[in-house]
C-alpha cells in the first residue's frame, strides 16, 4: 500500500493556523520518507492549544510560513495519491482553510481517517483514539501530539490494519476530498 499520513498542530481554535505539519512517506508497506516543519501560523497562540502540544509562539519565530511550505509538499496532493490522518476531518479542514487563507488552490486527493476505520475494524477498543488504537497494535507513540510522532503512529496503523483486515475492507473507507 502506498500513502502519505499527515498530522497538523495549529496554534489556536481557527483551523488556518497550522503551527507544525508532519507528513511520512510510506511506499508498499514501509515508511520511506518523512517530512516536519513548524509553521509559523502568523496568529496568537491559545494556552490551551499550548498545553496540547508544546508548541509556543517563540518556537515558530522565524519559521517559514505555510505558502513557504505548500510548494515542498504539493505534490503529494493529488486525485491518485492517498492521504491518511487520524481524525481526518481535521487534519484535511486545516489544509483546506490554511490554503483558502493565503489563497492557494486546494487540491483534491484520496483520504482514508484511521479513527474511522479502527471504529469499524477494531469496534471492541474502549475508544479510537490515536494513542489507544497504537498501544492496541503495539505500536509506539512516545510523544503524542508531535505531528511527527502521530504520523508515524498512524502511518503504522493503517499498515497494520491493511495486512490485519486486508484492502478490501479499506476500500469502502476511502473518499475523495471536496
């Protein structure tokens, strides 16, 4: 299975404000490649926000901001290229609304949510969150809510739910983004 899983941390309650993006590469089966930056959001930072992931406005001072980003990444964002995230609808809205913002075209590609799909693959788990779905693989996840780490961690779930479940019980998962 080939597919990039992408994270986004963002600074604040509005979805344009991606403060670190995290993307790993993963070509038949196995992570190949990865991607992280911190985004200097050009916003406030909420406290809350803070506490989640330890990101603070120092820390992206001097950061590239998102349209210095987009052109490395763009090219994995295509109507052949399949894209994960856990918790999707999130990950796929900051996208949107960060390109919206600086008024970049918004692409359309293939994604598949591993929150949703360890929902119907994996129903017996007390919840579906990305650290309990991980440590229900054995998957590690040292540093939860690093774009970085959740990357990997759910690049590794849906590898493993591919060989656990198979593609065909995937294959119903999948969308194409709007």
């Amino acid at each position: 299975m080939d597919f990039i899983a992408m994270d986004f941390e963002t600074a604040n309650r509005q979805r344009a404000s991606a403060c670190s993006l995290a993307l790993v590469v993963v070509r038949n089966d196995r992570v190949v490649d990865s991607f992280y930056t911190l985004i200097d959001p050009e916003g406030p930072f909420e406290p809350q926000n803070v506490r989640i992931h330890g990101i603070t406005a120092a820390q992206v001072k001097g950061q590239p901001t998102f349209p210095a980003v987009w052109p490395h990444i763009q090219s994995f964002f295509t109507a052949d290229q399949l894209v994960t995230a856990h918790n999707s609808p999130f990950d796929v809205s900051v996208l949107r609304r960060t390109l919206e913002r600086y008024d970049l075209a918004v692409p359309q590609y293939q994604v598949i949510d591993t929150a949703r799909t360890s929902k119907k693959l994996m129903p017996d788990l007390p919840n579906h969150r990305l650290d309990t779905v991980s440590a229900a693989l054995h998957i590690p996840l040292v540093h939860h809510h690093n774009a970085l780490q959740d990357s990997y961690a759910c690049a590794r779930i849906l590898i493993a739910q591919e060989q656990r479940f198979g593609q065909a019980a995937l294959a119903p998962m999948l969308k194409m983004t709007a």
